[in-house]
C-alpha cells in the first residue's frame, strides 16, 4: 500500500551517461520534487524539478509542449518499468522518500 | 595579428575544431567536444567570430543548441524549442499520403552576417526558424513552411531537411534556402514571403519533371561578389543561375557523373566552382573508387579532376551536403570531410591535398573560419 506524501521531498535521480554530460553532473542527482495535485510526488512533478534544477534538460527526456515521454526514453524504479504509467501517475514511496532513486534510462537500440 | 584558420567539423559522434596558421600544414586538432552526440553543424559568427554555434542532437534525447562566445573552448546550451507557427499541418509522406509536420532536428545554422546574436536554423520537418537573442529563443518563419506547395512537400531519403540557408551578402533581406525534396526558394522580404526557384530544374523521380517544387536540391552556393549567380548541386545535376535563381541551367558538362552533395564557389575566383561527384543515388561512394574533387574555372560545363594527395585507389567514401568549405586566405583553401572521418585541405585552390586527421567518425559538416 502507498503512502500520501504531502511536502517537498528530495528525490534521488539517476541520469543515462549523456545527459549527466549535458548538465555536468556525475553521479546522483538530488532535487527537491513538489507533490501534484492529488498530494504525491508523481513523475511530472519529479521530471518538473529535475528540470527547474537543470534548465538544459528540456526537451531531451519529454516534450517541452506535451511532456510526453520521449520514444527512446524510459522510466525505472525499484526494479519496475514505469515507463507507460501516466506523468500524473504517483511514483513508488520508496522514489518519493529518498530510499530508491529514479532511473531515466536511453533504451537499448542500435545494435 | 597573424592570419590563420579555424576548421569547424560536425562528426556523427561529436565536434572538433582543427586549427593552423596560413600555411595550413601543420594542424592542431581539439575535440571531441559533446562526446557521443551528432553533430550536424557548427558555424561561427562572421561578426564574431567567437560566437560559435553549434546543433547537437540524438536519436534518445533529441535536439540541443550549443553555443561558445571563445572560440570553441568552452560551450553553454541554449534554447532547443522549436515549435512550428500555428497549426502544422500536413505535408506528403513517402507514400504520398498526408504526413503532420514534426520537428526532429536542426541541420543547418546560419549565423547573421550583421549581429552576432541573430541566427537561422534550417530544421527537419522542413521550417525556417530565426534567433535574435543568440539562440535562447526562436521563432519560425512560418512564410515559407505556409506556402501554397507545402502541403505537396516530401521527404527524401535523407528526411525532409531544409540544409542550406543563403543570405545575399549585399541585401540581407534576400535569403536563399533549399529543400529536400521540395527545391530551393528565396524571400526578398526577410523571410516573411518566399516563391519557388526551381525554373529549370528537372528530375526524373517526380511525375512532373520539371514541376514547381519536389526537386531534391542538395546544395547551393554562392560568391559574394556576384551574388545573383548561385551554384547547385542537385540530387543528379550541377546547375547555374545569374538571376538570382528566376531561371537555371545545367552545367555537369563533362564530370564522370553529376550525383553529389556538396558544392562551393573560390573565395576570390566568382567562375571557379567545386563539387564532387558521388557515383550514383544508390552507391554513396566516389566514382572509380578515386576520391577526386572537380573544379571547374569556367563556371561550370568544363571540370578538370582533382586528386593530387588524395586516394586514388579502393576508397568508398561519401562526401555530405555541408562537408565542404573555402576559406578566403590570399591563396584560397578548399576543405572537406569524408563519411570515412578524413578531413582534407588543398591550402592551393584545389592543386595539392593533405589529410589533416584520418580518422574521425563520419563527418556530417566541415565549416572553416578565416581569422585576421
């Protein structure tokens, strides 16, 4: 069973190798994600504040108009594939509390 | 100051930036910079030429802007949105059916040649957009995208890019772009309106050879001491014109074959034009397997091959639309990149070549700054 999660939490964000090149990080990332409108933190508020934190990360893991996911980017936490849930879908407690980290991950393709 | 010369490579996997005093002998190169990531283009400013711009992109992450104010040193993005004007619309798909308009990349920068901060880009879907704010924000210039042919638009095999973007030297307001596969069109106004320049052209892949648009123009170039006279290579096809694109004839002449990419005009010669020649449309490789540039000093018809220092033998490499360029030293230089990761300059015009690397991915752009 979830959790509510009513404040601003800090989040732990892990980036694929080419985006932490473009926002010069190593590492994990940590940022504070607000909650949305059903009081939790769900992945648009999560990739919201990655993003206010990291300005030249728009556009490179969703779209700047739709936030749409990009076709070649997808979404893991605690061993799950969130990739198709909805950007207003709640991500897991342990992402929301800090113990899990985010993972934004460049699908494998190319060969 | 001593001149010298700053070549600007976009490679598939990153950008690099080769640097040599006048002689163009002994190179230093520097790169790879955005390590990974497609490079379609780097251009400088020719109002700064510190002001470097540079268009990253990739296939997961999609579009970047880059942009350097020391000469390629150091690079800080800015603004990657691009949003076309009002409702896209539909252009036509490979099938011929209706295709909504995408953005995908940028393939072309053109900086200004009055202020440093303003900029165009040349995207794919096929739009026009303008920085004035040193690529924070654009804007498209929807004109041309909204004229009466863009809904009959297709791709070619490359995408439907628009990759070259001309602004005539001694009238800003007129600005030549070029379409694959829609042909070549020119404003006279700034980019606000634009009409087809495609008289002359004719190509066999359309029902319509001779048709207003849906010619796939690979290159055009200019010399700015006669600017209404324009060079193009077409899909199949060296062309000319002397009225700023009104009307065009073919001037292949005598090459082996008149398929190629790229084309650009000596920095001080207006008659004196090179290409080079690509075997086919389904071989992107040089004829013979000589890798040969074709220099014509007539304005075309008559063209003399070009191979001193380059291979002459079992070499299979291609030679991209923005893969060339010239710079304006007292004797001229001519530069290129292979889709095999040389890049090669003649410092005579085009008589003697030497690699400056070997062995670079495969480059996509070759731009090079003259610096005083």
């Amino acid at each position: 069973m979830t959790q509510a999660v009513e404040a601003v939490s800090a989040v732990r964000v892990v980036l694929p190798g080419p985006l932490r090149q473009l926002a010069r990080v190593t590492g994990e990332l940590v940022v504070d994600a607000a909650p949305g409108e059903g009081g939790r933190i769900t992945q648009r508020t999560l990739l919201d504040a990655v993003e206010a934190r990291y300005p030249m990360l728009r556009g490179t893991m969703r779209d700047q108009d739709t936030k749409k996911r990009r076709a070649y980017v997808r979404f893991y936490a605690c061993q799950e594939d969130l990739s198709m849930q909805g950007p207003d879908t709640p991500v897991p407690n342990e992402v929301a509390d800090g113990r899990e980290p985010f993972l934004v991950v460049g699908a494998l393709a190319g060969g | 100051m001593t001149p010298s010369v700053r070549v600007l490579v976009g490679t598939r996997k990153g950008a690099f930036i080769l640097t040599s005093d006048a002689a163009r002998k002994s190179w230093d190169v520097a790169g790879p910079h955005f390590s990974g990531w497609e490079l379609y283009h780097v251009k400088g400013s020719p109002v700064d030429p510190d002001r470097l711009y540079a268009s990253q992109s990739n296939s997961w992450f999609g579009q970047l802007l880059q942009r350097s104010d020391d000469g390629g040193k150091t690079w800080n993005p800015v603004g990657n949105k691009f949003t076309y004007d009002g409702m896209p619309g539909t252009h036509q798909w490979y099938d011929g059916t209706p295709h909504p308009w995408e953005f995908k990349r940028v393939w072309h920068l053109e900086p200004s040649l009055s202020d440093a901060d303003t900029v165009y880009a040349g995207v794919e879907d096929a739009a026009l957009f303008r920085s004035t704010d040193g690529g924070q924000n654009w804007q498209e210039l929807s004109g041309l995208r909204n004229h009466t042919t863009g809904s009959t638009w297709a791709p070619g095999a490359g995408g439907m890019c628009l990759h070259t973007i001309l602004i005539d030297p001694t009238n800003h307001e007129r600005i030549y772009v070029a379409i694959s596969a829609a042909g070549a069109f020119r404003t006279d106004d700034g980019g606000a309106t634009w009409k087809p320049i495609n008289h002359g052209l004719r190509s066999q892949h359309i029902p319509n050879p001779e048709a207003e648009v849906g010619h796939c123009v690979h290159r055009i170039a200019q010399h700015k001491a006669k600017p209404n006279t324009l060079f193009m290579q077409k899909h199949w096809d060296v062309l000319r014109t002397d009225d700023a694109g009104d009307n065009w004839h073919e001037v292949s002449g005598d090459l082996p074959t008149d398929f190629g990419f790229v084309i650009d005009v000596h920095a001080h010669e207006p008659e004196t034009v090179y290409v080079v020649p690509i075997k086919s449309d389904s071989e992107h490789f040089v004829h013979d397997g000589k890798l040969r540039v074709f220099r014509s000093r007539t304005g075309g018809n008559e063209w003399e091959p070009l191979g001193n220092g380059l291979p002459q033998k079992d070499c299979y490499v291609n030679v991209l639309r923005d893969a060339m360029a010239i710079d304006s030293l007292d004797e001229c230089g001519v530069y290129f990149g292979t889709t095999g990761g040389q890049v090669y300059v003649s410092p005579d015009g085009g008589d003697h070549w030497q690699a400056i690397v070997h062995d670079l991915p495969a480059v996509l752009s070759v731009e090079v700054q003259t610096l005083a």
